[in-house]
C-alpha cells in the first residue's frame, strides 16, 4: 500500500474557511503542492505541476475575496485531466503525438471552475486519446492505484481518481464517454458523476472520436461535493451547440422515489460474487431504509452489448490518427494503433449501423423509465474489483475468460442513452478494494439524481 492523506476537509469546507477568512486560498494551494511531493512519486499521478502559476491563481482569489466577493468554490485546489484544455497549460491527451501542445484557452468547465474560486494546481495522467480503461501511455507512463501500486485505478481518469483517492487534492475533473468517470471512481472508493449529455458544456478542445457522448466530470470524496462542483460548471453556453439546462431540484419524500434495481444492467455478463453480493446487500439496506425498490431490467437493442458500438470509437480513432499511427508506429501506443486499425477497415455504412444503435440506446433507454414510471435505477458500476498494472483488463470475472473490455460493461450504455449516471462506494473486497453502486436517472434530472444519491450515500454511512 502507498502513502495517503485524509487531511482535507470537504470542498465546502475548505471555501468557507477561505471566504471567512479563517485559511487562504494560498495557504490551500501550499497545502496541495507539498502533498503532491510527498505523495504523487509513487503514483505518477500528476504529469505537470505549475507552482508559480497555481500560487498566482491563489494570490488573485485571496484578492477578490478581500473585495467582497465569495465564491463557490474559494481556494479549493482541483487537478484537470490530461485531455481537458487549461489555457497557457501543456495538455497532451497522453500522447506524444500532442507532447508540446500548449492550450490556447480554457474548456468551458475550467473557465467556470476559475470564476468559482477552484485554483488549479496540475495536470493528471490519462490513457492515450483517454481511448481504454487503464492509465498507461507511452508519454507519460502509468499510473498507479493508491491502495495498491501493484494494480491499476482502471481509465482513462485513473490520474484524476489516483490524486483525489491519495489526498493530494479534494477534487477532480475528468471525462466519460464510455465509463471513465465513473469506473475509476468505483475502484478508488470515490465518487464519480457524468451529468447528462451538455449538461456541462463540453469544450473548447480536442477534436472528439466518441461522436457526441463525451462529459466534463467531477471526482469527489461525497456526493455533495460533486452537486457543488456541477453547480459550478453547470448550464448552457454558445461555444457548445449541444449544451443544455437541466431541470431544476424538486422537493421529494424519499419515500416515493420508484427506484429499480438491476444486478446485470439487462446484460448476459459474468459479475464476480463479491461484486454482486456487496451490491446486493447495499441494495437490502436501502430497502430497510424504506426506499421502494422493484427488481426489473432494463431491455436494449439488438447488438447494444458494447461490442456493438465500438465502431464509434474505432472509426474516429482512424479518422484523427490513422495516418499518424501508419506514418510512424513508435509514437502511439499499441493498444490504440490496435483500434485504429480495426476502425479502418469499417465502411461508412458500418459506423452510420453503429450511430444508429447509439440512438436506439437513447430511446430504449428513455421509454424503460418512462414506461415504469421509474426516478432512478441502481445497480453495479463494474464487474470486478481492480486488476493488474500490467494489464488493460481482468483475465477473467467469476471464473470466466473475458475480454479487455469485460470489466467495462455496465457503464457505455448511459453514455449512449445521453443519462446522468453517479458511482458511489458500497463496500469492499476480501482484499480492500473497493466497490462502487452506479445510480442512474432520466436525462436532464440531473439534480434529482445527486440528491438521491446524497440519500443512498448517507443510507451506507449510518
């Protein structure tokens, strides 16, 4: 096991003893610079650190709040994952195909995180393009799991989660577009929330292979945490066409939640034991909580199992990198030359049949909840436990040979169905490791969801 921290308080916390002025923004961001060179040597969690810059960042939030101002997030020091624009800053996607690439401007999140008071203090490392589920690449190494360095935190937001799961910093913002939000999250013990598709603008930056599925996520410790973060990044901007407003809270008698329960998703995969017994038994809590739960699941397209999709992802690999990836192999990863290739040799007709199962996810998934009259749905956010460094997933899950994306299941199809999705912790392994429950709701309920959330969360903590 590696060294940790559990000195932060909670994000709230943190800014309004700034606001009040009983710490200072300076005084955080001190803080978060020297856990990080005590802590992240042995995690490769952070890929670049700007002191002076996060230190003139502190000074200028100290400055406002001595004008009067009091924002949201005052001096609470966040990292920003290795594919997200932070403007002046070297964000290379992991990949020396970007290793000098400067940021001309900030993503819509990072400019809101800024106003907010948040000082950001470094870059996390991802996986290449943040295109597979473990955090390796060949620019910047991999990183490790803070429990346990000998295994992985999972991917491609394995550096956001590792700096967050160690006490380095209290926050995170990483990406999903298939899971990576929310399974590294799982694994580390955090939370990880993927709003709604637009709900938090997403953007300017990299040109996109995952065709409209992409969120900008917070990785906190709580659930409210990550309702403060959203807040903050939060609403519609004309940079992102696809951005939109989520509904307002609406106050409700947790009892009348109608929540379903789902240990598969609706998908024929192998779970290890410990995976579903520790979901179960989370599942039985709430019940004794008096929560109504009914146990049905979801019902997908034909083909919607993530292989079925995967021709989204493979082809706009191919269409950004494929000539780079021929031109000169060394300089990409192997594991995404594997999926350029493969996304090749797919025909305009093959990637539209996969655009088109993505949408009949969307409206499979929609009708599911609505035609059940259901506010949310729970269930497992991955298969298994955390697995070996060395590899990009489980040999197999309860005895049975998967895949490098069998641990990865339960999370892409909410991607597709354009949903906000959390993972929260529910227990652990006989090892430790921990487990994560993926909490479900209608697109756009955002809200709802994270105070339901906050509920089942507070349910497991009693």
């Amino acid at each position: 096991m590696t060294e940790t921290d559990s000195s932060w308080p909670s994000i709230d916390a943190i800014a309004a003893a700034v606001n009040a002025g009983q710490s200072s923004a300076r005084q955080q961001v001190e803080k978060a610079l020297s856990l990080i060179d005590r802590l992240n040597p042995a995690l490769n969690a952070f890929i670049l650190v700007d002191r002076q810059e996060a230190l003139k960042q502190a000074d200028a939030v100290d400055r406002r709040i001595a004008a009067g101002e009091r924002p949201a997030l005052a001096g609470v020091p966040v990292t920003i994952k290795d594919n997200i624009w932070v403007g002046g800053w070297r964000v290379t996607q992991g990949s020396n195909l970007f290793k000098g690439f400067v940021a001309p401007e900030d993503a819509v999140a990072v400019e809101r995180l800024r106003l907010a008071g948040a000082i950001i203090v470094g870059i996390t490392n991802t996986s290449e393009f943040a295109a597979k589920g473990q955090t390796r690449n060949l620019l910047h190494g991999a990183t490790r799991h803070p429990l346990n360095p000998d295994l992985t935190p999972g991917g491609s937001s394995g550096g956001p989660v590792a700096a967050v799961a160690s006490g380095m910093v209290p926050f995170a913002l990483g990406t999903d577009a298939g899971g990576s939000s929310r399974r590294p999250p799982a694994h580390t013990g955090l939370v990880g929330f993927k709003p709604s598709f637009g709900a938090i603008p997403y953007g300017p930056g990299f040109e996109e292979p995952f065709f409209g599925i992409s969120c900008n996520c917070p990785i906190t410790r709580t659930v409210g945490e990550a309702a403060l973060a959203f807040e903050a990044m939060a609403g519609p901007d004309g940079r992102d066409p696809h951005s939109a407003l989520v509904e307002p809270a609406v106050d409700r008698d947790p009892g009348t939640l109608r929540i379903a329960y789902s240990p598969k998703w609706g998908l024929d995969v192998p779970v290890d034991p410990i995976v579903a017994r520790r979901v179960s038994d989370a599942v039985d809590k709430l019940r004794f909580a008096g929560l109504d739960i009914i146990d049905i699941d979801p019902v997908w397209p034909a083909g919607a199992a993530e292989t079925g999709l995967n021709a989204i992802q493979h082809a706009g690999l191919a269409a950004l990198y494929r000539d780079a990836w021929r031109a000169d192999p060394s300089r990409i990863d192997p594991d995404l030359g594997a999926q350029i290739d493969t996304g090749a040799t797919y025909s305009g007709v093959d990637v539209a049949n996969a655009l088109l199962l993505s949408e009949s996810v969307a409206i499979s998934a929609a009708k599911w909840f609505r035609d059940n009259a259901l506010d949310l749905a729970i269930g497992p956010t991955t298969p298994c436990t955390s697995w070996s460094i060395d590899k990009l997933g489980p040999d197999t899950i309860d005895g049975v040979n998967v895949g490098p994306r069998g641990h990865a299941v339960f999370t892409p199809l909410f991607n597709h169905a354009r949903q906000p999705a959390i993972s929260i912790p529910c227990g652990t392994d006989e090892a430790g490791l921990p487990i994560g429950l993926q909490i479900v709701a209608p697109r756009l309920k955002d809200r709802r969801l994270l105070e339901a959330a906050s509920l089942l969360e507070a349910v497991f903590t009693r």
